[in-house]
C-alpha cells in the first residue's frame, strides 16, 4: 500500500524537519522515527538552493522508510526572491522523487495576497486557474494536494469555513488553515470550528493556530478531525515554538482516550 496521508484510522504525527542538507535531513528524520513519527515533513525552502535537485530529494525521501512524506517549497529563507512558478515545478519535482502530499498555498502566483494580514488565498482568477492547474498535475502523478492559507490571527467560524469551503472547491485533498488564538475564549472556540469543519468538510483539513494561547488547539485538533499533528524534534531556534516534540504528540495520542464512548445497551 503506498504512503498516505488520507483515511487514516487516527491521526497522524508528522514531524517536521528544517535543515539545511541532506545528510543533516537524514539524520534528523532518522531520529524523528525513533521519537514516534508516523509520517515526515519537509520543508525545501530551508534546503540551500545547490540541494534543489532530484538525487538530494531521492536520498533525503529513501530514508523516510516508506512513511507519508509532506513537502512545501515555500518562498523565503533560501527561496528568498524567486518565482511562484520555479517554486511549483520544484514541488512537482519533489513529489515524483518519493514525497506524498504537496502543499500549493493559497497565494501562490499572486504573492501580493500572501502579504501582510491578509488571509493567503488569492481571488484573481488568473491565480486560481493556475493553482487548480498545479493540483491536477499533482493529482495526475497519483500524488495528495493540499492547499495552505496562513493568517496568524484569529478569525471567527463563518470566515474559517468559507476558506476552507474554498480551498476545497480549487481541488485540495487537504484544507489546511492557520490562524492564531491569544485568549481562553479564542481557543476554545477554534477547537469548537474544529469539529465545525469535521462536520462540514468532504476533504481532510489540518486547522492549526499560532498566539498565546494554541497549545491545546494543537494538542487537541488532531482528536477533532485534524489530519495530522506537525510536530519538531526539539524546539530550538529553527523550530516554530507552538509546534509540539514528537515525543509529547506521541505520548498523549497514545495515553489519551478521546473518542466517544459506544453506549452499553
């Protein structure tokens, strides 16, 4: 059975990893797994551009053991600078070396709606065309699309669903949306918009937030209907701080008795 990120029996812990060669990538992924990965992330913007290549995407993906591979290549970092349409054919490229599920965002070929406190989802329709392109192809290869929007401030459920209702319409396998929560009351009402999108959603979703106050929102979501955890090795100056350790995703997924009880009649 090849790699999947879809229909899972429960969620996914994916760890992701953010060196900068492959041998450094292979190390860490290797690591990863002992910790309890179940699947791998990796990001090629955070790869030096000499490593941009199909023999480094091939060594970095063998030692990934067969588990689902997600791959992004998005701008910044050492992608600094370059064009949407590189960045695109690259993911392709990464997607036949071995990866599983490529992650097109939702301001890709209009970069001007990925900026500021936007919500990283296009509207020009010159745009949206060439990212449904992008996921047939993706689809084409037999690989998983996901569409990202990153707003890192919090949005109500109304606005949360019509995103993803939209990044669901444009052909994505998997909605993935991030916002941010700096109270109690925001928490708990994205873990709320959480099983909201369970509900109303025929794709799979990842629903994350940033803020103050995401911790239980990322502990907690993959239990409501998240694909999958992003997890880090470690937190250290690369890491995104409201990521959990592989080792704690591991250890509450596997001690935490989360679903509903079946009524003893």
């Amino acid at each position: 059975m090849k790699p999947s990120f879809l229909n899972q029996n429960r969620p996914l812990i994916t760890a992701m990893i953010l060196e900068d060669n492959p041998d450094s990538v292979r190390y860490e992924v290797k690591n990863c797994i002992y910790d309890g990965a179940d699947g791998l992330g990796i990001r090629l913007r955070n790869l030096k551009l000499e490593y941009h290549n199909e023999e480094s995407y091939r060594k970095m993906f063998a030692a990934c053991a067969g588990r689902p591979i997600y791959c992004t290549n998005y701008r910044g970092a050492y992608n600094k600078g370059r064009d949407d349409t590189d960045l695109a054919e690259e993911l392709l490229t990464a997607l036949r070396c071995g990866a599983t599920l490529g992650d097109v965002p939702g301001s890709f070929f209009d970069p001007e709606s990925g900026a500021g406190i936007g919500i990283e989802l296009s509207m020009k329709p010159d745009a949206i065309e060439k990212q449904m392109r992008l996921i047939e192809r993706i689809h084409e290869m037999g690989k998983e699309a996901l569409m990202s929007s990153h707003v890192f401030r919090f949005l109500p459920a109304e606005e949360v669903l019509a995103l993803a209702l939209e990044q669901q319409r444009r052909g994505a396998d998997v909605v993935k949306i991030v916002t941010a929560a700096n109270s109690d009351e925001e928490q708990m009402e994205n873990l709320r918009i959480t099983t909201l999108l369970k509900k109303e959603l025929k794709s799979s979703f990842l629903f994350l937030s940033g803020g103050t106050h995401s911790k239980i929102h990322r502990m907690i979501g993959p239990m409501l209907g998240c694909v999958t955890y992003l997890a880090v090795r470690e937190h250290d100056g690369n890491a995104v701080p409201t990521q959990p350790t592989v080792r704690a995703a591991r250890a509450v997924l596997d001690h935490f008795d989360y679903r509903p009880d079946i009524p003893v009649l």
